[in-house]
C-alpha cells in the first residue's frame, strides 16, 4: 500500500514538473507573439504610408479589417458547431438578434474602436514609428484614470508613480522630436507632426474609455471571445463603411474600394484582423508583468528598426524618455502588495481574481486593437 502511495506521489510530481515546464515554454511563446504583434503592425503601417506611389484609403483598410475578423470567427464558430451549419445559424441569431439588448450595449464600443482605428492610421502617417510607439503608451495613463473614475479601482502607490514617469517620459519625447523637427521624416510635404500628435492623443483617450466601458458593460457575461467579435465587427463594418462614405466616399467611387492595395498592404490588413485575434487566444498564457515586458520590449525593436529602416535619429532626450517610459511600462504591471501578513492570503487571491478579470477582459476586446502595445494592459486593446 505505501509503496503504491509513494508511486502515485511520484506520477503527480512528474506530472506536475510537466505541466509547469509547458506552461513556462507557453509563456515564452506568449512573450514572442506579443512582442512581434506590437512592434509590427506600427512598422508596416508606417512603411506603406510612406512609400512613393498611390497610396491607399485607410478607410477602406479598417473596413476589411473589420470583415476578415468577422468571418474567421464565424469559421471558428462553425468548428466549434462540428461544421453544422444550422445549429450555427440558430445560435447567431439566438445570440445577436434575440438578445438584441445585449448586442446593442456593444454599440458605444464599437463606435470608439472604430475611430480609434482610423486615428492611430493618422498618428502612425504623420509621426516616426519610435515616436508613436513612445507616446500611444499614454493609454496606460487614461485606462486608469477612467478606471478609477468609472469603475472605482484603487491604484497602487507604485502603479501612481509609474503613472508620473509615464508622462514625463512622453513629455522628454515630444520635446524631443519639437526639437528636432522631424529629421527623419524624408517627405515632410505631406506629413504634419501636430495632426499626427492630436490623432495619437485622442486615440489614446478613446482607448482608455472604450476599454473600460466595455469590461464595465461586460461583467458577469457568459458569451465567448468570438460571439463578441462577431457582434463587435457588425458595429465595426456598419460604422467603418460610414466613415468611408463620409471621408473617401467620392473618391472610391472614382478609383476603387482597393485602389493603392499592394502585398504589403495586405500583410498590413491580415496583421490587424488576424494579430488581435492571436494575442487574444495567447494573451490568457501571459500574467501582467509579462505583458508589460513585452510593451517594453517592442518599444526597444520598434525604435532600432526605425533608425535602419527609416534613418529615425536617436539622440539623449529620446533615450531618456523612452527609458522612463519603459520602466513606468514595467512599473505598472508589478501586482499588488499585499496591505499585510494577515490579509495576504485574502489579498493574493483577490489579485488573482482580478488578474483573471483583467486577462478575459483583455480577450473579449482584442483590438487593439492593440497596436503598440496596442490594447491597454488592462483592456485590449488588441488593436490597432
């Protein structure tokens, strides 16, 4: 009996060693995708918005980003139905029109998400790579301003700290390249630093609020990552296609809803559509203060591939706060102290819960959206 005992305690142990040894390898993978994810949408954006040539509508890029992520989620919808196809049918309408009032509550998110996508193709067409990289970490600053604001979260003395050094860091940056005065920008005719700044800044905004009405409206709810996917880019397409009418509506009718599209355009397009969705199913792999490495990590690979492939100029200041913003980055990711060693035990399991919290959160809003570091460490913004 007590060697069968021993023997059991031995398979658990060795079972257990496994599992901790793929779920560290899992974690590593989680790191390279999200590292690779963040830094290369911003570079790629950036290099076919500055090619010579026709350039594409950005609107109609939203656009089809929008559709490819809605019909790979209805593909991973039907694989989930084992191919059924009115079982399907049934369910989308059961989840999308029947419960209609749960689908519009995605509406006010939608609308935001949108513009933001829209913005960060202004910010990225006006300013280099490195910069915009730097400065889109503001949204870290409005996520948990609006987060305190809205959903009465309590910010850690470190987490406040971090927040400062945020700023500042971006503030260095922005004096920076005021002096600098753009010596990388190449074509400076048809690119404004002052819009591109304006863009990124409401972009972030729209981030911040966005994803912290959307974990606000989403609470306690059952549906999965794809059916909120699917209702998000119905929003997505609708409002998409009426900034398009609105903005390019005359001259697409003129030259083509894909004029200007090249291959890299398209890998740009399928990077937005399909990089959100794959954070998203990695993202669940990866704690906090890997996700803060990782944001940290692509502002360091944006910024040297900048300097190869645009001829970015890196001086002190840039360094300086790049540096602060890399480190407040990181700051604000650390978990929690515990108040004390009688309420640790309660305080760690109330951290995990909200890590948990946070971390769905994060899948259901896979925008950016998140681009750059794109989606708010506390709201994913997968996105771009």
């Amino acid at each position: 009996m007590a060697v069968g005992n021993l023997s059991k305690t031995g398979e658990e142990k060795t079972a257990t060693r496994g599992q901790s040894e793929v779920n560290r390898r899992l974690k590593y993978i989680s790191l390279a995708v999200l590292v690779v994810q963040n830094a290369s949408l911003i570079l790629s954006i950036r290099y076919v918005r500055t090619l010579p040539g026709d350039r594409f509508f950005t609107t109609s890029a939203v656009v089809m980003a929008e559709v490819l992520k809605v019909l790979t989620c209805l593909v991973i919808i039907l694989l989930q139905k084992r191919l059924n196809v009115k079982e399907m049918v049934y369910f989308l309408i059961d989840v999308i029109v029947v419960q209609y009032k749960d689908t519009l509550k995605l509406a006010v998110p939608s609308l935001i998400y949108t513009l933001q996508n829209n913005l960060q193709y202004v910010a990225i067409s006006n300013l280099p790579a490195a910069t915009f990289q730097v400065t889109y970490q503001l949204k870290i600053l409005t996520t948990a301003l609006f987060s305190v604001l809205m959903l009465r979260k309590s910010l850690s003395r470190v987490q406040w700290i971090s927040l400062l050094l945020l700023f500042a860091g971006v503030a260095i940056v922005q004096v920076q390249q005021e002096g600098n005065k753009e010596a990388s920008v190449k074509d400076t005719s048809t690119q404004n630093y002052t819009v591109g700044l304006v863009a990124v800044v409401i972009s972030c905004l729209s981030s911040g609020f966005a994803g912290v009405y959307f974990e606000k409206i989403l609470k306690g709810s059952s549906a999965s990552v794809w059916v909120r996917n699917v209702q998000l880019g119905i929003f997505g397409t609708a409002l998409g296609l009426l900034g398009l009418w609105w903005n390019d509506g005359a001259a697409i009718a003129e030259r083509g809803f894909l004029f200007g599209y090249t291959s890299m355009v398209w890998c740009v397009i399928f990077n937005q559509a399909f990089g959100g969705l794959l954070v998203a199913v990695v993202v669940k792999y990866a704690d906090n203060i890997l996700k803060g490495f990782a944001t940290s990590f692509s502002i360091i690979v944006s910024t040297v591939t900048s300097i190869y492939l645009f001829g970015f100029h890196v001086d002190v200041l840039f360094t300086a706060g790049a540096g602060l913003v890399i480190g407040a980055v990181y700051m604000y990711s650390l978990p929690k102290a515990p108040a004390g060693s009688a309420s640790a035990s309660s305080s760690s399991s109330s951290s995990s819960t909200s890590e948990k919290t946070d971390r769905d959160a994060e899948m259901e809003a896979f925008l950016p959206k998140a681009q750059g570091g794109v989606s708010p460490p506390s709201a994913v913004h997968i996105t771009t």
